[in-house]
C-alpha cells in the first residue's frame, strides 16, 4: 500500500504562478519563463507514489527541485497546485492545526547541515518534537534517550552540540527526527556535509537501522553511489521534473534520459573494479560427465547454495546445474547430467569490469561464472557483491 | 510689502491642547505608571545606608562580570560619595536605569512584532531613522507638552531616545537566525510562537544584548539633557554648574558621568560576551 502520493505537483516561485504553470504546460523552458514572469519553475508536474516501509531515492544535480520537492511533503515550502496524500489524507487542504499534528506525529525531518539547536544540549535536542508534542519531560527524556542510544550517542546526552563532530551531530539530527516515532523520515541531503568515510559509515547505520524500524524513507541525495547503496527505488530529478523512476538496476541498465545516462556514467570508476577481483575463488563444482544429479544436489545442499557449475578434468566450465532440475532428474532415477545441464551461460574473463558483470546478470538468477581464455573456470562472481560494489562506487582500493 | 502669515503656532497650541485633553486618562495613568518605577529605583538606592549600596553594587558586578570592574566599581561609587555628589549619582542611575527598563519594555517586543512581519517593519525603520537624526533636544519638547516638567517627562524623552536600538537588534537577532534552524523548530510541528519563544529569542540573545548595551549608554547620555526638564541628578549638576559659571562643580558632574558610564559600558560588554560564549 502506498503512504505517500503525490500527484501533478506544480511549485513556483515567485508571483502569477498560474501564468508560469499554463506556459510550463505549453512546453516552454525553465529559463524562457524565468526571462518572461520573473518566476521559477521549482517543481514541474511531478506524480509518484511510496510504498509503506520503503526507501526513495530523490536524486539530481544541484537546483533540480529536490529540497523544494522534499519540502512540498511536510509544506515547509507550499505546493502552488496538485495533491500530497499521506495516509491518504490531501495534506495539501489541511489547516493549520491538521499540519502541525501531521508533523509532529507522522513525518519528521533530517537536514543536510544537520540544524541542531546550539542553544540546546543533545538530550534537549533529541526530545524536541516531543516537547513540541507536549510529552512530559521525564517521558520524552526517556525516549529521547532510547532514540540516541540507536544512533550509538549514549553517553552524550548532557554536551552541547558544538563539542560535537559532524557525523554525531548528524546522529543527534536523525535521533531527534526518530524519538517522535513517525512513519516518514524525510532526509535532505542528510549526508552530504560528511566527510566521504563518516558518510559511508552513516549510511550503513542507516542500513541497519531502517533494518530494525522499517520507516519509509525519502533521502535526497547528489550522489549516485549513495542513491545506490540506500535506495530501493530511485528517482531522478532534473529542472523540477522526475524524469525517471526506478530500481537502482533499472536507472543501470536504462538510462531514459542522456541525463540519466551520464549520472549513471559518474560510476564508471566502476571499471576499475575487474571480476577477478571480486569473485570467490574457492567455490565448489561437479564434474562433468561423471558426476550424476545425486552428487550435485549433494554438493549444493552441503554448501548451502541452489545452483552449481559444472567443469570437464581440465576445469573447463561446461555448464550450471539447478538444484530443482537436479531434484527432478533424481526422481525420474536419470544418473547423468546431460538433460539438465544449461551450457548456454553468460561468463566474465578476469578483466571484465564491474559494469559489464552487471549487465550480463541482470534478469538472471545465477551467480557468473569466472573464466580464462581457455575456458578454465577461475571462480564465481555472486549478484550481490556487484551490486555492493556499485553501490561502494566501485573503487578498487575499497 | 506682502501680507503673508501662517498661524502655525495657534494651530498647534490648540490641537495639542485637544488632543491632551482626550488623552487626558490615559496620559494620567502612564504618568503614574512610570512614576512608580522611577520612585522605586530611587528608593531602592538611596533608601539604604551608602555603603551598602556600594557593596552590593560591587558584589553584583563581580559575580556578572570580573573582580577586577567589581573593585572599579566599589572606588568609583565611593569617589563618587567623596566627592559629595553621592545623591544625583543615584538618581542619575535611577533615571538611566528606569529609562532603559521601559525602554525594553516597549522596544523588545516592538522588534518581536517588526520580525513577524514584514510590513510593521517596513512602517517603523524610517520612523527609526528618523528618531536617530533627530538632535536628542527635540525629544524633550513632546515629553514637556504631555508630562510637564519633571522625573517623568524626562524618563519620556530617555525612553524614546534610547529605544531606536533596542528595537533594530531585536528584529535583526531573530531575522539573522538560520532559516534552517527556523525549518527544525517547524518541521516538527512548533507554531511561530513556539518557533520564537524555543529557537529565535534564544538564539538571538546576544545579538538582542548588544542592543541593551546601545539602550543603557543612550539613556544615560540622554540624563545629561532631560535635566533641563527636571530630571535632576547629575545632569542638574552640571546645568547649575554652567548657570553659574562653577568650572569645579561642572568637572566634579562630569566625572561622575563618566565613571557611571565606563561602569555601565563595561558591565553590559562583559554580560554579552558571556552569553554569547554560552
Ligand atoms: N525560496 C525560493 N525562491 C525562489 N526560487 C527558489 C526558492 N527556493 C528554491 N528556488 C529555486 O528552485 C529551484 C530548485 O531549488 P532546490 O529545490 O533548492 O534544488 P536542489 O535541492 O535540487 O538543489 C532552483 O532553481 C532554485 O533557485
Ligand atoms: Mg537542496
């Protein structure tokens, strides 16, 4: 079920928004209506929908829409036409009581240069939403206390936040968006004022945490890598419009835009990544022709795997066996592996980068088998490692 | 020869004589008001014995500010009471003070409400501009027509004169606040009062200190002037030194002036700096 819809949202800046939006409708450019109203397109007709538990990806170069976008969602900034269903509710028709209610309760908010109150110290910052929910100090301490200790600052409460480094300001920032308990975390770029470690770190506390709590989730980000790495789907951002919406594979594999493309071409240090590097050498195989369907189901369930390549004496790779076709054969007592044997299977040499394994994976629910010149079977590559790396960025010395 | 005359004096003798005539209550309550805070300071300081008003004083400023104004301040108040001018000094800062209290009174929350709204702040930044051009004897004319001679005109004239800072720094302190700060307290649900009261005043206190600090030299410098009306202290000193052509008691005035000055200068310096480290 979908939490948050948004449809045709329209946002301008500036004064006759409507004069903007009738132009923007005929096709006109964003700088051509800037030049003739003196408005800017921020949002241009954007629909989509999250799903509960979710998280979104809003990614695009700097001016794309994004924070305005973000923004529309808890009407920080107000939508000049089109719907926001949260819960089903058009919080585009709430009032002003409604949309408080609505931000203390549902939606809560991590910013990119953190915005922890100085005044306050990290205890004090994290129960803020709840004192403005009007939860009883020794309460909303206590949860405040519960939500730093996720983020890993126990120990912290009573410091003020410039005794602080950036990432665990940032954490004050996502333990106080967390200690309200809402459903949507709307993330601004959270990440993007972090040095690249603490940022690879933050976003795998992110991982895990959103593991545990199972928010929905909108992260705005710049950064394919992290787009990658955090999002279950992907949307890109450019002049105010979503031109693509996707898996992190699809936006791989499809660019629909040159745009898109050459956000996606930033990961060709990808290349550097060769399957050589990355592959499990020591994986177990059959060998064909004398081991029978009994074996390879043997082999299989010993090392807890469901499909298993096949190689001749002199390790040539000759094909992959199923565990189910294997069941099959053994019920129906054949006792070779002719039948079931797929020899028409996509294999990487040693140098293939990472990108390309990527493409010749996708769709295809088997690990890639690794293979030299001759055909000698090297090791295998499993899909989830490609995807970990793209998502690392791909570099070798990772 | 041309016959050309415009009543403008009458005009204004009888319009202002109607207008004080309805404002009559009200003016009568306000007078009152400010009489009570001025008495009360008064009392507060000359009611005790000298001495302990001079430690209290240094006390004060010790545990506010530093030791060391702390023992300026104890020599200068008992210069002040070697000098037998023990009395205006008092009221001089009773005046000063009292000035600067409603000063704030009416300035903080005048520059509250200038940085909610953008059109009350651009209806008073000129009447600001134009009430710091104005030479601080013209203050004294209105204070005199509504109050009459007296303590409480001359708090009138301190307090409008020392005002224009206190509302320029509140508006800009709250304005100068990161809009970002201002998205958290909103993003989770704050009010615009709430907004204020939990996130800009706080955070635009020491800008708001600064203000104080302008407020209180203000008022005092405006003491000097508003004897001419019967503010006394100090100041009266000083006239009566002038119509006199006492070049000793005018000196002995002014140095007085000057150690309250440097003291007070000192005192709401050191107070900003600390708030602004906390
Ligand atoms: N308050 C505003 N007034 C006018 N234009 C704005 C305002 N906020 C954003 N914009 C414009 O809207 C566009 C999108 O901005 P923004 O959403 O901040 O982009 P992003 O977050 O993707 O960098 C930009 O062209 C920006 O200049
Ligand atoms: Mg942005």
């Amino acid at each position: 079920m979908s939490i948050i819809k948004v449809e045709n949202l329209y946002k301008v800046f500036g004064k006759e928004p409507n004069r903007a939006i009738e132009m923007v409708n005929e096709g006109h450019k964003k700088d051509e209506i800037m030049a003739k109203t003196g408005t800017t397109i921020g949002i241009n007709n954007v629909s989509f929908e999250v799903e509960a538990g979710e998280s979104f990806v809003v990614m695009g170069l700097s001016g794309s829409g994004k924070s305005t976008l973000i923004r529309c969602l808890n009407r920080l900034i107000e939508p000049t036409l089109g719907s926001i269903s949260i819960h089903d509710k058009d919080i585009t028709k709430m009032d002003k009581n409604e949309l408080s209610e609505l931000r203390k309760e549902s939606v809560s908010m991590v910013f990119q240069n953190f915005a922890i109150f100085p005044h306050y110290t990290v205890l004090e910052n994290a129960s803020y939403g709840l004192k403005v929910m009007g939860v009883a100090k020794e309460e909303r301490e206590q949860k405040a206390l519960e939500s730093l200790e996720a983020v890993g600052l126990k120990g912290w409460e009573n410091y003020y936040p410039s005794k602080l480094s950036g990432g665990m300001q940032q954490r004050v920032g996502l333990a106080r968006a967390l200690a309200t308990d809402p459903d949507i975390l709307l993330m601004d770029e959270a990440f993007s004022a972090l040095d690249p470690l603490i940022r690879k770190d933050m976003q795998t506390e992110l991982l895990e945490l959103q593991d545990k709590l199972q928010k929905t989730i909108i992260f705005i980000t710049h950064d394919l890598d992290e787009a990658l790495r955090l999002g279950d789907r992907i949307a890109l951002m450019k002049d105010g419009e979503i031109v693509q919406i996707g898996t992190p594979e699809e936006i791989m594999m499809s660019p629909a835009t040159e745009y898109v493309e050459k956000f996606v071409e930033d990961v060709d240090r990808s290349r550097v990544l060769t399957a050589e590097m990355i592959m499990k050498k020591s994986s177990t195989v059959i060998h064909y022709p004398k081991d029978g369907p009994r074996v390879a189901l043997h082999r299989m369930k010993e090392n807890d795997i469901s499909s298993i390549f096949a190689v001749d004496k002199q390790n040539r790779l000759i094909g992959i066996v199923m565990a189910e076709d294997a069941l099959t054969a053994i019920e129906s007592n054949e006792t070779s592996l002719d039948s079931i044997i797929q020899k028409d299977i996509p294999t990487a040499l040693p140098d293939t980068p990472l990108k390309e394994m990527f493409a010749l994976m996708t769709g295809k629910n088997v690990p890639l088998a690794v293979v030299d010149e001759d055909s000698k079977f090297k090791g295998i590559v499993v899909r989830g490692t490609v995807m970990a790396k793209l998502a690392e960025g791909g570099n070798a010395n990772d | 020869m041309i016959d050309f005359f415009i009543p403008l004096e009458d005009w204004i003798n009888i319009g202002f004589e109607k207008v004080t005539y309805y404002l009559s209550p009200f003016l009568r309550a306000a007078s009152n008001f400010l009489e009570i805070i001025i008495g009360g300071f008064e009392d507060l300081l000359l009611w005790p014995p000298e001495i302990v008003i001079m430690i209290v004083v240094a006390l004060l400023v010790w545990i506010l500010a530093s030791y060391r104004l702390a023992i300026f301040a104890f020599v200068g108040l008992l210069l002040t009471f070697g000098l037998d001018i023990w009395e205006p000094t008092m009221a001089t800062v009773a005046l000063a003070l009292s000035g600067t209290a409603v000063s704030l009174l009416v300035g903080v929350p005048l520059g509250i409400f200038a940085s909610q709204s953008n059109v009350v702040e651009r209806i008073l930044r000129p009447i600001l501009d134009f009430m710091q051009t104005l030479p601080s004897f013209v203050y004294l004319i209105p204070a005199v027509m509504f109050f009459g001679m007296g303590k409480v005109s001359a708090l009138v004239a301190i307090m409008i004169f020392a005002m224009p800072p206190a509302v320029r720094l509140t508006t800009l302190g709250i304005r100068e606040v990161s809009g970002e700060m201002v998205e958290a307290a909103r993003a989770f649900g704050s009010g615009r009062w709430q907004t204020l009261k939990d996130v800009q005043l706080p955070l635009a206190i020491p800008t708001i200190m600064a203000g104080v600090n302008q407020c209180i030299m203000m008022a005092l410098a405006m003491t000097v002037i508003a004897s001419m009306i019967g503010g006394g202290g100090l100041g009266n000193v000083v006239l009566r030194s002038m119509q006199t052509l006492n070049i000793g008691m005018g000196a002995v005035g002014g140095l007085g002036i000057v150690i309250l000055a440097i003291l007070l200068d000192r005192l709401t310096e050191t107070i900003s700096k600390k708030v602004k480290k906390d």
